[in-house]
C-alpha cells in the first residue's frame, strides 16, 4: 500500500541524520503509480567534503580499524538481524522506489542480509603470510592492512543488494566508507545508516549522501582524500570514475555492465532451459547486468524453441509491482523508458524478427513494457551486442559449439554465460573459452555470497563477494625483519 505521505530521508554523516547544507532536497514518485513516495537531501560539495572528512578521521583516529575481527563479526552480524527485523519496510520503500515487484524486493532483503551474515565470518579470517627461508638472518612478513576511505557508488537497479555486495566487505577489512546511492533509489540505503548505528559500527565509519552523479558522485571520484572507489553502473560511468581516480591514483573496483547470452544446446534439457530464458529476461524488468538477453539456440531446435518462449514469455504477469502475483513490473525512469522503446525500434528497422511485444503497456499511471522477443538476430545488431537494461531477448541460432563460443565473445562485455547441455565436453569446453566472470551449466542467475562476481573486459575491474572480495578493500605490505647483528656495508671497510 501506497504510504499516505512520502517517506522523509536526510544525509547520514558522522553518525546522525543532518539535512544537505545547502537546504535543498529533491523528490522522488513512483514509476508504477506516479504518486509521491520520498523526498531527500540533496547534497553537493560542501556535504561530499564533510563526509569525507568523517571518514577520513575515522579510519586514521578512530576505533574501528584496530577492532578485533571478533568485534567487527558482531557489528555486522547485528546488521544482519536488523536488516531481517526491517524487511517489510525495506522492501516497501524498494518497490515504491524502482518499480519491481514486491514480491522480489523481500527475496532481495533477505539475500542482503545473508551478504552481512557471510562478510561477518570473513572478519576473523584477514590474514597474510611469512617466508621463514630468505636466510637465518631474516624473517619476512606479508600482511593486509585496510585500503582507507572508500566511496561507494551504487544503481537503482537493486539499491540495498548492490550496497551489500560491498559495504560489509570494506567494514570487515577495516575501511572507513562514504557511499552515494542512486538518486531514483537512496531510500534504504540511507536507512542502512540507523540499522548500522544501532549495530555499533562507530560515528563516522558509514557516511551516507542522497545527490545527483554531478557533483557528489564527481566530487567524491576526485576527492584526494578517498584512497578507493568501488562502482556498480554502467560502462560509459564507469570509464569516467576511471579517469577521475587519476587525481590520486586511487584503487577502483568497477561492475559494470553486460550482454549476457544462454547457449541452449539441442541436447539440453529443454523444459529447465525454457523456464531460464524466460526469467533471464523478465526477471527485475531486464534492469539487471547479469539479464539473459542474448538467447543462442543450436538450429535443429531453434524454431521450436522460440516458439516456446514466446508462448511462455507472454503468460508471464505484467503490472502493480504492489500486486503480489505481479513478476513483471514498472521500468524506474522516463529515460531508461525511452531507451527501451528505442531500442526495439532499432531491432525491427535492422531487419530482426519481432515474436512477442515491443509496445508500451497502458497500466496505472506508471511505464510498462511488453517483455519483448526478438528472432533472426544477427550478431553484429544492436540489440544483440548493446546492454539495453530492459526485458527485450535478441535469439540468434548456431550449428557448432565453436560458432557459439565466437557469438558469446563478441560484444565489449564478459560478465556473465549460461550453458545449457547434457555433454560435459559441450559445458566444459564453452565454460573455459567464453571470457565471462560467472558461467551457469544448466543454470541461470543463482547467486552464492561464498562465489566471486565481476567481469572481463568492460563488464569491469575486480571481484565482488566470495573470500577474495576483502582483498579488494585492502593493501598488501612486506615487513621484513633481520635478526641477529647486521654487519654494515661502509663499517666493515674501517
């Protein structure tokens, strides 16, 4: 249900709420309604700098970096449990703010939560090591100390996951953080300051800014006393958090963005694939990175196939994302609205059959899209080596595994593949030469906390979850130690 007035939200900065200094706030209404359901703080410099400046104390004077892994595991384990307790909510504020279904916001809560459970057991296991054989005069040490301060910047896509796949990592190497969500999605993110404030995380370890990418994403890009950036968003964004690290060559942890195909061999099980390539697609709208929008179907099935998905991809239930039968809900802007129409106006004029779709839809007062089906994609279309971040499926068809591992590699991006097939040869062969992050085998989109997630080329830099995420939030150092007397190199000449 629709709240009778908006939520209210103001920065997070040094342990409390305060309002943007400049006094401004912004608004945002609902995609799937258009009612009024948040109004923020709109930071700019001024707060991007004070924010930083907590953080930066923080890390160099206060108590959190030199905590024991022990005292860390029990902050973000009582995250965790607050998280859990505040569901409903969270995943209220989430519907209302991009458009997804309610359904799915509450699945997504509880697996953030569970994001917080596992980073809290990697506090205790920071570790390096020693090399004991460089001599019986000295001894050598490798340890990982936290990176610093680190600005986060997260999509509206999935507000409280994305922060999740992140936030608790830097907390358990030690860093300080100042994280500037979505502008279309800033609400639990800003209630994730209250939830970690009553965790015990100290004042000024998490600082929060509701704002626009110019200037507190750009401020915060350059900011000479962030020593990290961590980004999820698109490529071209991306790039220019790159470019603005420059400034101090700061570390940057990039996920970006994805064309991400399913080959369907003719062996595979063919009900499990079905079934996957239609919730790759629709699943959050097709607002999603690791969306299946690339389906490769070897040809002796490929007619029947489609058929198939069409037949199901129209059955699956479009609208109020407060409805909980819906599966399909609003697009969260005009502009990525208009991106998605005018990107199904390219298939059709570059000669791609359209299957199923590819109309605006008449619900609410909201934007809704027909999931779209495209078939006789060519490889070097648009819609088959563009991210159009919306339920639109480019299927092509292919006679080898060969031709199908050349299709896979030949957009820009690496994040993700599906392989569906009976032949181990088939599943091994392609999940080795396909340059992804992730490869599903007979799977599509199951997500683990303990697995890495990133990309190849521009799908990003880095790894997001698993033990080797900590890595990311942290610098090596070398310690060496000489024991014993040393004998100087000018006073043995005396």
């Amino acid at each position: 249900m629709i709240p009778k007035t908006p939520f209210q939200y103001n920065l997070w900065i040094n342990g409390r709420e305060l309002p943007a200094q400049s006094g401004k706030r912004f608004e945002r209404r609902s995609p799937a309604h258009d009612a009024l359901v948040g109004e923020y703080a709109e930071a700019g410099v001024a707060d991007v700098d004070a924010a930083v400046q907590a953080a930066r104390q923080a890390f160099d004077r206060g108590p959190w970096r030199n905590s024991s892994g022990a005292d860390r595991m029990k902050a973000l384990l009582k995250a965790s449990e607050l998280i859990r307790q505040q569901k409903e909510e969270l995943a209220l504020i989430e519907t209302l703010e991009s458009g997804k279904p309610i359904s799915q916001a509450r699945d997504e809560v509880d697996w953030a939560a569970g994001l917080w459970d596992y980073s809290a057991a990697l506090c205790r296991h920071i570790h390096g090591d020693s090399y004991n054989a460089l001599g019986p005069a000295m001894l050598g040490l490798v340890i990982r100390e936290p990176v610093g301060v680190v600005g986060m910047i997260t999509p509206w896509n999935f507000p409280l996951l994305i922060i999740s796949q992140k936030l608790p990592f830097a907390l358990a190497a030690g860093c300080t953080c100042v994280i500037k969500p979505s502008e279309l999605t800033s609400g639990t993110t800003l209630r994730l300051g209250k939830i970690l404030a009553e965790a015990g995380i100290p004042e000024g370890v998490v600082n929060i800014l509701s704002g626009y990418g110019d200037p507190v994403g750009s401020r915060l890009s350059l900011h000479p006393d962030v020593d990290m950036m961590s980004f999820t968003g698109s490529t071209n964004v991306g790039k220019a958090v790159v470019n603005a690290a420059r400034n101090n060559l700061k570390k940057v942890e990039l996920e970006l963005g994805g064309k991400n195909p399913q080959i369907i061999f003719a062996d595979a099980d063919l009900d499990a694939a079905l079934d996957a390539s239609v919730f790759g697609i629709c699943f959050n709208m097709g607002e999603c990175c690791n969306s299946g929008s690339r389906l490769l179907i070897q040809r002796p099935v490929a007619q029947e196939f489609v058929q198939r998905v069409v037949q199901l991809a129209r059955a699956v239930p479009v609208g109020d994302p407060l409805d909980e039968n819906t599966k399909i809900g609003a697009i969260v802007n005009e502009q990525q609205f208009n991106k998605i129409i005018g990107y199904i106006d390219q298939g059709r004029s570059a000669g791609a059959r359209l299957q199923l779709g590819g109309e605006p839809l008449n619900i609410l007062n909201g934007r809704f899209v027909q999931t779209t089906v495209f078939d006789e994609v060519r490889a070097d279309m648009a819609i088959a080596r563009e991210e159009i971040f919306g339920p639109v499926l480019s299927i092509l068809t292919f006679d080898t595994r060969e031709e199908a591992i050349e299709i896979a590699n030949s957009t820009n991006y690496g994040l993700s593949c599906g392989v569906w097939t009976r032949d181990l040869d088939n599943a091994l062969s392609v999940g080795r030469s396909v340059r992804a992050g992730t490869v599903w085998v007979n799977t599509f989109m199951d997500g683990y906390a303990e697995l890495p997630f990133g990309g190849y080329k521009e799908s990003g830099l880095g790894r997001e979850l698993g033990r080797f995420a900590i890595d990311e939030f942290t610098e090596l150092k070398t310690i060496q130690v000489h024991l014993g007397p040393r004998t100087s190199w000018w006073a043995s000449k005396k």
